[in-house]
C-alpha cells in the first residue's frame, strides 16, 4: 500500500518537472529573484543601495541610446522637384489652389490653345432674368431703372400698377422678378417682356408684353381668415406655457396685459387654463399673417374670465360675457346714491349757523353697503361725536378716506381693507336728517373736496350693442382649438 501511494507521488513529481521548462523565462526569473526590482522608483528610498542601482541602470539606458542614434552631421534630403517657367508655370497657376489674398485665379481661366480665337464682338443672351427688392412703392420707378428697365417701360409699369392700387399700398421689401428681352441695338435698354410682384398678401400682380404694348394681370389670391385659437394649463408660467403651446409671443404679451386689467395675473392658479385666439389670415399660397387678440379667457378654476373687444362709437373696449367693460377712475364709489351736498361752506341742517362741509353727501336708503374707496388700513372704527358710527382709512401717499353717520361697521381698528370691500352700512347716526353716507376725503392729514379724484366707472353694454356683442363672443367660442396653428417665425 505504502509503496504503491509513494510511487504515485513520485510519477506526479515527474510529471510537474516535465511541464516546468513550458513556463516562460519571466516567469522563472520571477520565481529566482522575487524580491529583485529590475525598475525601481526614483522617488522613494533616495540614498538607499536599490535607488543608485536604479540610477545607474537610468543612466546606462540613456547612453545606450545614444549610443545607438543615427548621427547629426549629415541632414537626409528629401525630393524635391525642379522649378517651372513659361507655359508649364502658367497651366500650374490655373490649376492649383492659393489663397485669394495672394490673388488667387482659381477657376477663373485656363492658359490659352492655340484653338482659342479673339471675337470681334461680344455675344448677348437673348434673355436676362433677374429680381430686385423694392424698399417702398413709392421708390417703384427707381427700382425698375436700377434693374436695366428703360425708363419708357418703367414709367408704363409704375402707371399700370398705380391704376390698379395706390402705390403707397405695396409693402417695403416686396420682389419684383423681371424678364428682359432682346434688344435691337447695344445702345438701347432691354425690352421688359414680363414682370410679376406679390402686390398684396390677397394680391398678385404680372404685367406682360403683348406685340408692343404692356398689359396688367391682376391675379386675387384665396384667404382663409379663420381665427388661430390655443388653449393650455398655466402651470408655473403662463407665458412660457402659452409660447410652448404655440402662441405668438406678441399675442401672449396682449393676453397678459388684458387679463391685468381684470385680476392679478400672479394670482392665477396653475390649474387654470388659458384660451387664446388671436387673428389669423392664412393664404392659399401657404402664407400666414398673424393679426390682434381677439380673445382672451381663463378657465378650469374659480378665476374664469371671458373677455373680447367691441367697438362702440368708434372706440374699441374690452367687455366680459355679460358686457361688463373695464373700470376707470383712481377710487371706487363709497356708496350706491347721488350726491345731496357738496364740500365748502353751507349752513348746518341741524346747528343752524354756517360751517365747512369737509365732505359730500351720498344719499342712499337706510342700511345700503358701504364700500372702501381704495386699498388701505383701518385707522379708526366707532363713535366719533357728530360723524355718529365712523370709519376712517389710510390709503398711503399722504391720501385717506372717512365714512360717516353709519348704521354699522363691520371692520376693526388696524383691519386692511380691499377696493371695493364693504366696511360698513348707510345710517343716519350722529348729527344728521336721514340716511346717507357722510363721505370724505384727505390729503396730506387736509380735507379736499373728494369729487376732486375721478370716481370709478364701469361701462356696460346694454340692448342691441349687448345682443351683437353676445353674438360676436359666441362666434368666437365656437372657433375649434388648434385650428390652422404655425410655427411662429418670431422663434
């Protein structure tokens, strides 16, 4: 047994010193020198036996080299070839590539052959097409002499066209595309055989030679006027929203600046939904015109808003759906009534004997709202002597309000109030004959005559301007979202 297992050990030492001379001679030497570095680091272990010998090993390497490089002495030349002159220069310039600062004539001409033979007279084409861009209608006839027209044919054109519209009405940077035809003699101006121009975005206009006259053909262009409408959620950003969505950036401008005249845009939920439409004139050509804002609507929230323009007396507002137009005026109206007496001297109802009146006098029946003329703080609510029930308010710039013989106040000391929030209600307390709101007015801690700062008006459309206004707004609605969207070229 022990034999048999020994002679096993000893055929499989055999056969591992049979495989040993397959490693390689790294390997060996690996196994040899393990602790041996044949490239140690210079950096480390300076002034030790392994850095000199790693040195001088550096060093050696470095003269072998040398040692072994071709010499200085003789430079190797490369081919060069020999120099051209005469006509084999010539054939090289023309076909060789130079810079054109150093007067480059690449492409321009070939050397001369003998097959090449001097005319007596230059050849003309029997055509010439061209265009040219007009800066104004007015500038007509100069543009057509500037392009080689005679001044004959000019004058014909500029009267053709002027029949048919005033000149004054062709866009600056309109394209005049001409034909000219053959002339008769070098000394003459081409003939104009044809000459074409978008006269207007609905127009086109060519004017042809026929025999020897001209004639104008007037060619009217297909438009589809249908409204572009967008619609979108505002998000964080109703304008970026809105310009993602397709809007023109001038639209979104005047669909920003007309929803500020209703509500603070800033305080517009990014739930809410913008309704843009805005004109749009779309030719059969494939031309788009992008006219004004003709709608401007706020939906999916508790801020709905619809709003549209109509023009009343020849002058163009803005209306909501029920016809309410815009406010005008620096202060709201304290009081639904009609002034009874005005601010100055007047004698006293009730004392009797004359005094300064510092207010106006709204008459108005018992327990109708009062409302705070402007934005500001409650500076006093209660009894005050004569005024009865009083309210005084601070609006900021030196200005203040104060509401007299109230039946009641429903604001507190220090309560910042709204325009147009109720603060109170008519009475008849204090000093007074019946009910009305005693309504004044300060500036700088002074009474001024309140009627002396424009009192807000709202304009409202009634009876048949309402029913056309309704009808517009309607037509609006039902424009279909999307309908005929562009790319906006502003981008």
């Amino acid at each position: 047994m022990r034999s048999d297992h020994g002679e096993g050990l000893t055929g499989g030492a055999a056969s591992a010193r049979a495989k040993a001379p397959a490693r390689g001679f790294s390997a060996r030497l690996s196994e040899r020198f393990g602790d041996f570095e044949f490239a140690p680091d210079l950096g480390s272990r300076i002034g030790t036996l392994t850095w000199y010998r790693g040195a001088a090993t550096c060093v050696g390497l470095i003269t072998a080299t040398l040692l072994l490089a071709p010499g200085f002495e003789n430079p190797i030349y490369g081919n060069v070839p020999a120099p051209v002159s005469g006509a084999e220069f010539e054939a090289t310039q023309a076909q060789a590539i130079k810079p054109i600062g150093m007067g480059s004539g690449t492409g321009a001409r070939l050397a001369a052959t003998k097959l090449v033979a001097p005319l007596s007279d230059t050849p003309e084409r029997p055509i010439l097409e061209g265009s040219t861009r007009l800066a104004s209608g007015g500038a007509l006839l100069a543009a057509l002499t500037r392009s080689g027209i005679g001044a004959a044919d000019a004058k014909t054109v500029g009267s053709l066209i002027a029949g048919a519209m005033p000149l004054s009405d062709i866009q600056s940077n309109t394209m005049l595309d001409y034909v000219l035809g053959r002339r008769p003699e070098k000394s003459q101006p081409r003939p104009l055989e044809k000459l074409e121009l978008r006269a207007a975005f609905d127009k086109k206009m060519e004017i042809i030679r026929v025999g020897a006259n001209l004639d104008l053909k007037v060619i009217p262009i297909a438009i589809d006027r249908t409204p572009l409408r967008i619609q979108g959620t505002i998000g964080s950003s109703l304008y970026r929203s809105a310009r993602a969505a397709g809007a023109p950036a001038k639209a979104v401008e005047s669909y920003i600046r007309t929803l500020a005249t209703r509500t603070p845009v800033s305080r517009l939920g990014s739930d809410c939904k913008f309704d843009i439409i805005v004109g749009q004139a779309r030719a059969e050509t494939g031309e788009v015109q992008l006219g004004s804002l003709m709608y401007a609507g706020v939906s999916g929230c508790t801020s709905k808003m619809q709003l549209a323009p109509f023009e009343q007396g020849g002058k163009t507002s803005w209306f909501d759906g029920g016809g309410k137009g815009n406010s005008t005026g620096a202060m709201a109206m304290p009081a639904n009534g009609r002034f009874s007496s005005g601010f100055g001297m007047r004698r006293h109802p009730i004392l009797g004997y004359t005094r300064m009146h510092k207010g106006v006098d709204i008459a108005a029946p018992w327990g109708s709202p009062v409302f705070a003329a402007s934005d500001g703080v409650v500076q006093f609510a209660g009894r005050s002597s004569g005024y009865g029930n009083f309210i005084k308010v601070t609006h900021g710039n030196g200005y203040g309000t104060g509401y007299g013989h109230l039946s009641r106040i429903y604001v507190r000391n220090g309560e910042t109030v709204r325009r147009g929030q109720r603060i109170g209600a008519v009475g008849n307390t204090g000093l007074s004959t019946g009910p009305h709101l005693h309504y004044e007015l300060y500036r700088n801690g002074m009474a001024v005559n309140p009627r002396s700062v424009s009192f807000t008006s709202t304009q409202q459309l009634t009876g048949g301007d309402l029913g056309q206004f309704k009808a517009q707004l309607n037509r609006l609605l039902s424009v279909p979202v999307g309908h005929g969207a562009v790319k906006d070229a502003e981008d």
